[in-house]
C-alpha cells in the first residue's frame, strides 16, 4: 500500500508526464514540487537499458534527422 507521500508524488509524476504547461515558470514550479517530495525518499535509478542499445538508438534518431535535412521536399 502506498503512503500519501508516495501517493503525492505519483500524483506529481503523472502532472508531469502528461500535463500541459503554459509557461516556463509553471513548469519549474512543478519541476521544483517534484524534487521536493523525490527528495523526501530518494530511490536509485536502474538503467534498463544498455550502453549499446542507447548509442543505437542515438544513431537511428541522427540518421532520421539528418534524412529530415536533406530531404529535398519542400513541406
């Protein structure tokens, strides 16, 4: 079961991932509530990915926005 804390923070994850801001400043504001209550109880972060798959995948968005570039359509 999860204490409110977590609860709250949950709540604060979910504003951030899917919320719309207005303006730089609400965001921060959220940013900075997040930081807050993440550092309340703190948790590692577990990579689930490795080296090689995350370098693959920094190479694939590069070669599609190089495509992006020198795509001779005019959008």
């Amino acid at each position: 079961m999860q204490t409110t804390s977590q609860c709250s923070i949950c709540e604060i994850v979910r504003r951030l991932r899917h919320e719309v801001f207005t303006s730089v400043a609400e965001l921060e504001e959220a940013i900075m509530l997040w930081a807050d209550h993440w550092n309340d109880d703190p948790k590692p972060f577990v990579w689930k990915a490795t080296a090689a798959d995350i370098i693959a995948k920094v190479q694939r968005g590069r070669a599609a926005l190089n495509r992006q570039i020198n795509s001779t359509t005019d959008h």
